[in-house]
C-alpha cells in the first residue's frame, strides 16, 4: 500500500507539474496505478514461487536423507528437541515415536521449519500484494479526480503525506503487520 501511494502520488505529481489539464493528470495516475499493480503483483508472484522451489528441494534433500541414512536422521531430530530444552533420553524417544508416526514429516516440520501454515502460496501472495497497491494508489487517483487543478501537485504531496501517516499508524496499531 506504501507503494501504491509513493508511485501513483509520485507520477500524478510530475504530470499534474506539467500540465494545464485535468484529463493527463488522471490518465497518467491512473496508467501507473494499473502498471504499478501488476509489476507489483508479478514480482511477488515470481519471489513466493522461487521460495516455494527452494522449499520442495529441501523436502525432496530430506527424503532423500531419509532413505539413505535413517539413523543419522533420527539423531539430528532428537538433537533439535534437546536444543528446546528436552533431555537427551526424552528427545530420542519424542523423536522416534514421532517418525514412526510420520518421519519425513517431523522432519520436515522440525528440521526446515516448514508445515502448511507457513507453506507459501504465490497466486495468494500475488493477489494480496496487488490488493495492497490498489488501495494505497487509489488514494492519490481520488485525488486527482476531486481536488482543484491549479494546486494539484501541492494536494497530493499533502496528501500523500497524510495518507502514509494513517496507513503507518494502523499499521503501527495491527502490530507491525504487512498491511503497508
């Protein structure tokens, strides 16, 4: 959403400096506003699916590991639950009863740090980033549409402003959540 507000408010500054007219001024924010979108979008669709690559090959390097050294597995697990404070004995036996139940999936939950919680999911992310840029660059497109020409530019660095001050205390107020 910062995003959205920076590049849109940013472009409708420069036009809305450069022309007389309303009309470019809107065509132009709102040109950035759709280009803004997808390139956003897109770039969060290709980073989430290169990290999703990266996470298939570590569940396929620990199958693999699995197969050829089960032992050796079993030994790096129980020494992951000591490191959480189990005793030694204790971490061996959690970490038998829990392969035995399912070993790659110990495996993977507790040695990659991976469960379906946490699995990323590119077509969301993309949806969800893009989402965000809309928000935030419609904002500066509203006003572009309402506000007075002659001090167009002057509006919307004020309101930009504005709006990133907002958008940073409700994400201050969500916990410091991705919402910007």
């Amino acid at each position: 959403a910062n995003d959205g507000i920076l590049s849109t408010a940013s472009l409708a500054i420069g036009v809305a400096a450069a022309s007389e007219l309303r009309e470019p001024i809107i065509l132009a924010t709102l040109a950035g506003l759709i280009a803004g979108t997808l390139s956003m979008a897109a770039g969060e669709y290709v980073s989430v699916s290169s990290q999703t690559d990266v996470e298939k090959a570590d569940i396929e390097r620990e199958r693999q590991e699995l197969l050829e050294m089960p032992e050796l597995e079993l030994q790096r697990l129980a020494r992951i639950y000591e490191k959480r404070g189990l005793n030694k004995e204790t971490a061996l036996i959690v970490a038998k009863e829990l392969t035995e139940y399912d070993d790659l999936g110990a495996l993977v939950r507790d040695d990659l740090g991976i469960n379906e919680m946490s699995q990323a999911n590119p077509m969301q992310a993309a949806l969800a980033s893009g989402a965000a840029f809309v928000v935030g660059g419609l904002l500066p497109f509203l006003v572009t549409l309402f506000l007075p020409l002659q001090t167009m530019e002057y509006y919307l660095y004020g309101f930009a402003l504005c709006f990133l001050v907002i958008l940073g205390g409700l994400s201050a107020k969500m916990g410091g959540s991705s919402i910007s």
